[in-house]
C-alpha cells in the first residue's frame, strides 16, 4: 500500500478548487493546494468581482441624469480613476485574505506556487522543487483569455486580464468580441464615459441567448450611444500617433485607446504535464471527465472552467464541493443540468435567463406558448428616459410547465435568481398566475402575462 503525503491535492486555487480543498478538508482529508498567481481565481481576482464592482461604477452617470427628473439639481459627477481602481483592488485583496483564510482555517497547506503533475498521485511544486504524493489529485485550473495571435497587430489588444490594470479610463475603446465580457465591457465604459465601439463577427449579439434578449440588448446599447459594428471583423490593428487605428473588414475605421479583445476564454491546461500522465484532452485543451469529473486517470479528476463545459463560477464551486462529498463525504447527486442553469449578463440594461431558449423551447416543445411583455418602467416616466423592461415566459402548452424565463432590463439579475427557483421546483404557468402580485413592481409582470402572444 502506498502511503501519500496528502488525501487531496488541488491544482487551483479559484472558485472550484477552493471550495472542493475547503469541503474536502470539512471531511476530515488531509488537503493541499496550489496556485501560482492569488488565491480567488478569476472570478475574484480579476472576473466577476471587479467587473461587477466596475458595472456599479458605470451606472451612477445614468442614475443622476434620472434623477433631475425626480427633482434633484446640481450634482456633480466627475470620475476619479485612480479612486475606482484603489477602491476595487482593496475589496479584491479583502476578499482574497477571507479566502486564504478560510482555507487555512479548514487546515488546507497552501503552496504559493506552480504545481505540475508528475505521475497519476504525484505532483511537483516547481519553485520549491518538491514532490508531493496524494491520493487524489483535483484540476481546477480554470481558464485564460484566447488572445487574437492571427490578427495583424493582435498584440496591440488587451484582455480581460489587463483591463483592470489600466492606469486611466481610455476615452476611446473597441471592444471585439459579441460573448459575456464583450458586451458587459462594452456596457462598463461607456458608462463610465467612454465613447466606445463594438465589433462583432455576427449579426447578433451574446450567441446562445433567447432572440428578443438579444435583439433588445443591441437597441438599448445603441440608445446608450454604443456604436455596434456588427457582421464584420477587425482587418488590421496599427499603433499611431493619433491613437490605434482599426480597420475592420467592411471598410469602417476606428481610432481608439484601448482595443479589448473578449473573443472566447480557454482552458488553462498547457505545460500541466497532462500529456506526460496521460490525462485526455479534447478540444481547446478541455480535460476530459465523467459524470464524477474523473478523467482518464482514475486518481485524477477536474473540475470548473478548465473542463470547458458551462464556463460560470456557481458551477465550478458546484462541481468541486460536489466532487469532495463524493471523495471524502456523503456522495450527492453530482448530476448538473448545464442546459437550463441559469445565469446573467452584466450589461446595462441586464439580461437574465433561466431554462430554454424560444428558439431550443420550438424544437422540444409542439404546444409552446409564449408569454411577453416589453414596458417602460416606472422610474423611466419622471426620468423621462428611454429604458424598457422586456420578460418572456415560455410554457409547455401539453403540460402547463415553464420551460424557460428571460428578463432583459435593470436587475434581471436578481430577478431571474429567485424566478429560477421556481422553474427548478418545477412551476407551472397556473401557479405563476395563482401568484399575488406585488405592486407596484417590474416582477410582478412575470405572475400578471395572461395571453400567450402565440
Ligand atoms: P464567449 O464565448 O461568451 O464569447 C466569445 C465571443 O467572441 C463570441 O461573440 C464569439 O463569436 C467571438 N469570437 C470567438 N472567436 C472569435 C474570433 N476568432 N474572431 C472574432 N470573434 C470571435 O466568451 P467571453 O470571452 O465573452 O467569456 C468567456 C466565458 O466567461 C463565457 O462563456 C462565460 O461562460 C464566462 N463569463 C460569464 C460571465 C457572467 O456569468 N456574467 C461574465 C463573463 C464571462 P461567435 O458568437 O460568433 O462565436
């Protein structure tokens, strides 16, 4: 029998490898972790946390324009930078120190370097040359941005790894890309005061999403002043004196501060040492894994964003506490339905959806009903504003369920996390009728749609 030095070791240390070496840990496992760069992940260091935090900044110049409706004069605002950036960047090594913390405090060793697998229960700590054993070893090295290597001048592009780095708001950005971080970028500065632009090689914007979300978004990003250049691609990118010059391929030129490309996130698996152990990788690098994210090697398994699957943080702290109750705990049911999970985009106006899409609702449903409803709310009456809300319900018609919800307008987000509830319960249309309303509200249109349009 083999001894080892530790029952888990995680490669990681984001949102999956966190909560997996913290659960694992709970269970009484001897646990070790690893991460070369700081402990959060992408999703507080440099994701999720400061974009958000980045979001609430952009909005505050639309808040005080409503509010002379409201009555209120002489407010000034003028953005400090620097103030913002400080500002975010304490509150992400705030919450880095709860997370080193919090495994510290659950007795996981922290290694504050680079791990690399050597053999299917060994791993070497590159800076400190050592070589640890374990039982089992977990993959959770989540993903990078694709940077645009075949683009001529691509490398006058930033990613979202350095837009938080930037000492100064540029007044003029390009954001490429249609996806997550295109869009809620393209939304942060032109809040923020940007003029901004961006460009997409479809016609449509965030691919996947229900249409009216999508085609909602890009009028409301072009109210906003957001120039969408869409159906094209960035032919050539120079460095001039008046600023990079962007050329896409239609013929349109840019002249910009900042080019952001957002075009896709891979797998974070090269030099791993994957091949060497003989871990399976598919497409992009993705580690391949089963229903209990074991990959080809029995003793090794991976979880979050570094198996490409549904790429959002709720997920990979989903898979790696489910993952240690399966290793050291009680095994749960480790099935996730990625279909229907729900999720939001940080755009302003938000977007939230839960379930199907009507477009996939069509293919699997004969007797789709659709419900919607697209006002104004009221806050845009005094503000006198442009801003609408759109919602949609979807209902299997055969059986009364809904199979799907979509919010386009302010606090989506926080609408479709508690609508989600329901539609994982299971809710019909009947009970969603059978709902009080609560009024005056936005949600309360989600319980009063009482004609499907078709
Ligand atoms: P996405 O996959 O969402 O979008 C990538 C975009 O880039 C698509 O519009 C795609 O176009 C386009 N694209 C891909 N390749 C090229 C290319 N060679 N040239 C031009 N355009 C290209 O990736 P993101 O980078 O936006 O985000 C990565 C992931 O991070 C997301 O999938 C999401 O899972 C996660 N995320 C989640 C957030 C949230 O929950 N709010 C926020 C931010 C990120 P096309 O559609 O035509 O393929």
């Amino acid at each position: 029998m083999q001894d080892f030095d530790v029952d888990l070791f995680v490669i990681g240390g984001g949102s999956g490898g966190v909560r997996a070496a913290r659960v694992a840990a709970g269970h009484g496992a001897r646990v070790a972790l690893a991460e070369e760069y700081r402990v959060g992940g992408t999703c507080v260091i440099r994701g999720c946390v400061p974009k958000k935090l980045l979001v609430l900044a952009s909005r505050f110049p639309g808040e005080l324009s409503d509010s002379q409706g409201f009555g209120w004069r002489g407010m000034a605002h003028q953005l400090n930078w620097p103030a913002l950036s400080e500002g975010i960047e304490s509150e992400v090594s705030r919450l880095e120190g709860l997370y080193r913390k919090g495994l510290s405090s659950s007795g996981v060793h922290i290694y504050d370097e680079r791990a690399v697998l050597t053999g299917p229960h060994s791993v070497q700590l590159v800076r400190s040359d050592t070589t640890v054993k374990a039982r089992h070893i977990l993959i959770a090295t989540g993903g990078a941005p694709r940077t645009p290597a075949d683009l001529v001048g691509g490398h006058h592009t930033i990613t979202s790894n350095e837009v938080f780095a930037l000492k100064a708001l540029p007044n003029r950005v390009l954001v490429l890309g249609g996806g997550y971080i295109a869009v809620e970028f393209a939304g942060i500065f032109a809040g923020l005061g940007s003029t901004t632009t961006l460009l997409h090689r479809g016609e449509r914007l965030l691919r996947g999403f229900d249409h009216e979300l999508q085609s909602g978004l890009a009028d409301a990003y072009r109210r906003s002043g957001i120039h969408l250049a869409l159906g094209v691609t960035i032919a050539s990118i120079e460095k001039t004196n008046e600023g990079f010059v962007v050329l896409d391929s239609a013929g349109g030129r840019y002249v910009v501060d900042v080019v952001l490309s957002a075009t896709g996130r891979l797998p974070n698996t090269a030099t791993l040492g994957l091949e060497g152990v003989g871990v399976e990788t598919g497409e992009n690098g993705a580690i391949l894994v089963d229903a209990g994210f074991r990959t080809s090697i029995p003793s090794i398994f991976a979880v979050g964003d570094v198996t490409d699957r549904l790429n959002l943080t709720p997920v990979a702290i989903r898979e790696g506490h489910a993952l240690a109750d399966a290793l050291f705990g009680t095994p749960a049911d480790t099935a996730l339905d990625y279909e229907s999970a729900p999720t939001a985009v940080f755009s302003t106006p938000e977007l939230g959806t839960a379930g199907l899409t009507e477009e996939a609702a069509r293919h699997k449903h004969l007797h789709l009903q659709v419900f919607k409803t697209d006002f104004r709310p009221m806050r845009a009456t005094l503000a006198n504003s442009s801003e609408r809300i759109r919602m949609k319900v979807l209902v299997d018609g055969a059986t009364d369920l809904v199979v799907g919800l979509h919010i386009l307008g302010r606090e989506a987000a926080e609408l479709i996390q508690l609508a989600a509830v329901a539609l994982q319960m299971g809710v019909t249309k009947r009970q969603l009728d059978s709902t009080l309303a609560v009024h005056p509200t936005m949600a309360e249109e989600l319980v009063t749609m009482r004609t499907p349009i078709h």
